[in-house]
C-alpha cells in the first residue's frame, strides 16, 4: 500500500508537471497548429509511458519489460531537460516583463517568447543527446590521490579500483558491464571495491548481465558491499549470487590485507538503510572493525551512501569510499543530493575521514548524464608527513 501511494503521488505530480510545460510553451512555439496538436499528444504520451519504464523491472516477460523502460526513460530524461528549461525561460521572460515595465519598449516580448520557446525544445534535443552519449560510453579512468598521513612506505602508491552504482538492468546490459570488467583489469589494481546498487532486477533475470564482474581481478581480491538497490532486488539473493561469481561480500565485517610486509584493514558495511528491511542487516561500521588489529592504522571502510562517513569517523577509519549520489547525474538535480547525503561527488574530508563519493560507473533510470560523468575510480593512496 505505502508503495501504491508513493506511485500515485508520483503520476499525480508528472501529470501536473506536463501540464504546466504544455501550457507553458507550446502556445508560443513557431509551428502550425497541426504541429502544437503534435506537441501537446507526446506531452500526453510522455505521461502514460513513464511509470510503465519505472516499474518495468517488475515485468515477467521479457523483452517487453526491457522495451517499455527503454521508451519511458527515454521519455523521462527528455522531459528532464524540458521541464527544467522551460523553467529557465519563465524565469527570463519574468525578467524581460520587469525591465519592459520600467522601460516600455526597450525588449519585444512577443519575439522573445517565441524565440525563446523554440529554444527550449532545441536544447533538449541537444541535451538528451549529449546525454545519452555520456551514459552509454564505457566510463573513463579518474585517478584521485589520496594523502594519508604517517601511511607505511609499503602502502605508499596502494591502488584500490572503485566501481559503484552500476545499476544492471532493464537497459544495462551484458556488454556494458563488459566492457567496464575489460578497462579495470587493465589497471592491474591491488583490491577492486564495488560499492553498491550493482543491480535493478532479480537474479532470474539479470545473473546472465552480471556474470562478466566475476573475471575482475586484483592483486587481493574485489570486494562488494550491498547498496539501497540491492535491497530492492532482493538482497539475499544476490548476495549469495555475488559469491557464487567469485566476489567477496563484506556485511560489516573486515579483511587484514598483507601488502609487501604493510597491513591494511579494508571493511565493508550494509547499506545504511539495509536494517529497514532486514534487521540483522544494519549497517555497523564500528562493528565491522570487530577483532581487527590495533596496530593497523590504515582502515578503508566500503559504504554505499555517503551518509555513513559521520559513524566511519567516529570508528576511527581513515578512508571511506562511497557512491550512491550519481553526483547529481543530471544537472541541476546535483544541487538537491546535499538535501539527503553529506557528500555529492569527489574527495572531501570530516574530521580526519577522507570521503571518495564515486558519480558511479553506470546510471540509473533515464540513459542521460549531464554534468556528473561517469567513473572508473582508480584511488591511489599516498604517505604524507
């Protein structure tokens, strides 16, 4: 019922959204009525194919579950870039009447409001284009160094290749994740960590897409800890799909790891809403540090949601690697992600915790990207006195 709810609160608001941008522009769009009739029925179809691609995870046949999250995410990210540059263009237009009021004449409203609604149409096109580009590239490398003070001389120049948020599913795919496998194990990295929402869907459907994250190597393993997403998609299913493949899930637990006579301590924690949904899942970072040697200074915590920096430094850890935000994944929804979480995107500090927010390696929902690019994160930790 709650779920129910959410979904009609949802449409409700899409709906209202539509109307306004419908209302909003197309009267002023230079075209023929026949093509203001066009407009206005994809602004229609707009509304009806959207929740279908939300919920087509849900769908049993496939590819008919795949085809419609293609259309309506497509749909959606259009919309996206519609809906928020037609509230650009009423702001200027309101500006444009403020100075035509002070100053009758200097500025033809008319020309502007067509000229005006015919950009916005224009640069979503040209947005969602771009955007899409950006989403279904293969993610580039970023090389982030990490200053560590008193790191042992061994660990100086310790790689750990981050993949976060990869989201497999309706409209990622074997070949995508692919691909990704095929950059990380050319940076010959010493630990590879996945954290989180690897997946959109139940293992039925997508353990075929995964299995290539099961050829990722690393000098001392790859290690997975579960994100919101997994949650979703049934968690102890892929959880025990995960291993299978050969990946090491770390539920609020550690590994000592020997690297040329230097230990580190590298942990993993649930998402930090996993205990919503399985109470013996709560997310513990001061659990996970449970019989870990004392003399190990150097600890690495694996946490989904940027969120948990605030318990990792209260443990004591001096890095935590995180995702979950997409940095934004389309500009300008990267202003609203500190409404939620601490830490948008790149390397930031609390306290003496350095936090790496991954923009994540793949997408979720609509295949656009602007702005907040995609990520392969080779982190490279580095001594400093």
């Amino acid at each position: 019922m709650p779920r129910l709810s959410f979904l009609l609160r949802f449409v409700s608001i899409g709906v209202l959204l539509h109307i306004y941008v419908g209302f909003r522009l197309i009267p002023d769009l230079p075209v023929p009525t026949a093509g203001k009739w066009l407009a206005s029925l994809w602004l229609v179809l707009s509304v009806l194919v959207i929740p279908p691609g939300l919920l087509a995870r849900r769908f049993e046949r496939q590819p008919l579950g795949d085809r419609l999250a293609w259309i309506g995410m497509l749909a959606m990210g259009f919309f996206s870039s519609l809906l928020m540059l037609t509230i650009l263009r009423d702001l200027i237009l309101a500006s444009l009447m403020t100075v035509e009021s002070l100053w009758p004449g200097i500025v033809s409203l008319a020309h502007w409001r067509i000229a005006s609604a015919a950009a916005v149409v224009v640069l979503a096109f040209c947005s969602s284009g771009l955007g899409f580009f950006n989403a279904r590239r293969r993610a580039p490398v970023r090389n982030v160094e990490v200053p560590i003070r008193n790191l042992p001389a061994a660990l100086d120049g310790f790689t750990i290749v981050q993949l976060s948020d990869i989201h497999v599913g309706p409209t990622i795919k074997h070949d995508y994740v692919e691909a990704i496998v095929r950059a990380v194990n050319q940076l010959d990295a010493d630990v590879v960590a996945i954290t989180g929402d690897v997946v959109d869907g139940s293992v039925q459907h997508l353990s075929n897409h995964t299995a290539p994250l099961g050829q990722l190597a690393a000098q001392h393993g790859v290690y997975l800890v579960t994100g919101n997403h997994e949650y979703y998609s049934g968690a102890d299913a892929w959880i025990a799909e995960f291993r299978r493949i050969g990946l090491t899930v770390l539920m609020n637990q550690h590994v000592v790891i020997e690297h040329d006579g230097a230990r580190l301590v590298l942990a993993g924690v649930t998402d930090y809403t996993a205990g919503h949904f399985d109470p013996s899942h709560r997310s513990d970072p001061q659990g996970a540090l449970r019989g870990a040697p004392d003399d190990v200074n150097t600890r690495v915590l694996l946490a989904h949601q940027p969120r948990t920096a605030h318990a990792a430094a209260d443990a004591g850890y001096t890095l935590q690697l995180s995702g979950h935000t997409h940095g934004g994944q389309i500009f300008p929804w990267n202003f609203m992600v500190r409404l939620q979480q601490p830490f948008t995107a790149g390397l930031e500090k609390l306290g003496s915790l350095w936090v790496y927010t991954s923009r994540g390696t793949g997408y979720w929902g609509p295949p656009k990207r602007l702005g907040a690019p995609s990520e392969i994160t080779r982190v490279r930790l580095v001594g400093t006195h």
